[in-house]
C-alpha cells in the first residue's frame, strides 16, 4: 500500500489523474485502479471529481497529512544507518510563544540527546487537527473557549499568561479612541481578548489584525498602534526601550494548556511532559 498512498499524494498536488499517471509512468487506468484499492483498504471515497480536476474529501486531506508522516517513516526504516541508531522520537507542536518560552529548555534537551524531539510551531487549532489525527504526540495550544476536547484527546494542564500593550510612544486618549494592533479574528488569543473588551463595554478601535506575532511587533515599533503581546516575545524591545508598556485600565491574559492523546507515546508521567510542565510553570 506504500506506493497506492505515495501516488494518491500526488494525484492529491496535481489535482489531475492524466498528469499523475504521467509522472509515475503508469496508465490513467492504472492509476485510478491504484488509488481505488487505497481507498477499499481504507474504506472511504479519497477523491471527487469536478470535471477534469480531483478534489481530496475531508477524509483524503486527513490521509495525506498521516500519509505524509508514514512515507517519511518509511523512507527512515529504509536507511540502515537510522536502523541501527534509531531513538524513540517525539514530535511536538506548539503555538509561537510556548515555543519561545521552551526554547532554552529544547536545546539543552537535544544537546545532551536526553530525548529526541521534533518540533512543529503553528496555529493552535491545527496543532489539535494533527493531535487527533496522531502524527504529533503533544501539543501545546490556545485554549478555545467554546472546545471541548474530542473523546482520546485530553489537556493534562492549564497555564496562563499576561497579554501587555506596548507600542512605541506612550497613548493618552481614551482606551475606545486608540489603534489596536491585535490577533486575527477567530483565532483564539482574539476570542480571550475581545472577551475583555465586551467585558468592560468597550468597542476597540482596530488599525490592524494578523496572525503574525512579528509582524504585530514590528507595528507597534513603528507607532501603529497598541499591540497586545507576551511579555516573554517584547523583553528585549522594552529593555532597549523602542517598545513602552502602556498604562490601560484593563487587563488581558490568555489561557494556553498541554493536550495528550490516548494513543501517544507520551502520558502525563512520562519525563518529558513533567519537564515542560515545570518549564512553563517557571516561565
């Protein structure tokens, strides 16, 4: 079943059954009978068709993102080299700050070989799609307040951490009248956020959203505005001063935990994860 999977991957990037087949030497007819026993195997349709061009189901994007992983396992379990020094590897995905928050920790753990890790940093609700999916092992994420995690996944702790408005000068009129610079809308740091403005009755005034935390940043050096961020990502800016920390009548803080699935190869006493644990706690 490896080359069904490999060839259904690339029907999947090509979008087209003429010009796969083309570049795995193979019939059109071939190629629809290879990817139609992936499919009895699975026991789920992969693919529809619109016209001349494939389009992956909701189940055929969950197969490529497992497939992607199994391909990569099995080109390791080709290579005798890996073979014979293979170690348990632990892969584990993090939204931006918890990264930064882990970093130092991270590299004295791949230094010394105590673990061998993988690291993926991206949006948190990707992160939790990949965790049920299994081709993480723990994710470290954004707490949606209206999730409730799927049978399997649990979260085994719950940190939280201040958001402070810092910009480049300092901003005297009324919290209602000046420039946010703040998390795309519908991510879940915005959902705590706006749920502290909707608190206090305020309507912030918004000069610019994104999902860039850098990029946030770079705003409010710039004067754009006020941009609500982790003390831990603006330390340097605020000791060199090109970042001040405004004086608000309002406080935001996010919730972010660590989530595990049943079928992990890590529990919740498992070192690893009692070592981050004790790492966020001290951050």
């Amino acid at each position: 079943m490896i080359e069904e999977l490999r060839r259904f991957i690339l029907a999947t990037q090509e979008g087209n059954i003429t010009k796969t087949a083309e570049k795995v030497f193979i019939t059109q007819s071939a190629l629809s009978q290879s990817i139609q026993r992936l499919e009895k195997a699975l026991g789920t349709k992969l693919f529809v068709q619109r016209g001349k061009q494939l389009h992956p189901t909701t189940d055929g994007k969950a197969v490529v993102t497992i497939g992607n992983k199994i391909l990569e396992l099995w080109e390791n379990a080709k290579n005798p080299e890996i073979r014979e020094s293979i170690k348990q590897i632990y892969t584990i995905g993090m939204f931006d700050n918890a990264a930064l928050l882990l970093g130092t920790y991270f590299k004295n753990t791949i230094t010394t070989k105590k673990f061998h890790l993988e690291l993926l940093i991206d949006k948190s609700v990707l992160l939790l799609s990949q965790l049920r999916l299994g081709t993480i092992d723990l994710a470290i994420c954004v707490i949606d307040k209206k999730y409730s995690p799927p049978k399997g996944i649990t979260m085994v702790e719950k940190f939280t951490e201040e958001l402070i408005p810092v910009s480049s000068h300092q901003f005297e009129q009324p919290i209602h009248k000046i420039p946010f610079i703040l998390y795309n809308k519908g991510s879940h740091t915005r959902e705590q956020i706006d749920a502290v403005f909707t608190k206090a009755h305020i309507k912030p005034l918004i000069f610019a959203e994104s999902t860039s935390v850098t990029f946030m940043k770079e705003l409010a050096s710039l004067g754009g505005g006020i941009a609500l961020l982790p003390e831990s990502f603006v330390r340097a800016e605020l000791a060199q001063g090109t970042l001040v920390k405004q004086t608000l009548p309002l406080k935001w803080r996010r919730e972010y935990g660590i989530y595990l699935q049943e079928q992990s190869k890590v529990g919740i006493d498992h070192q690893l994860v009692k070592e981050i644990i004790a790492t966020l706690n001290k951050a």
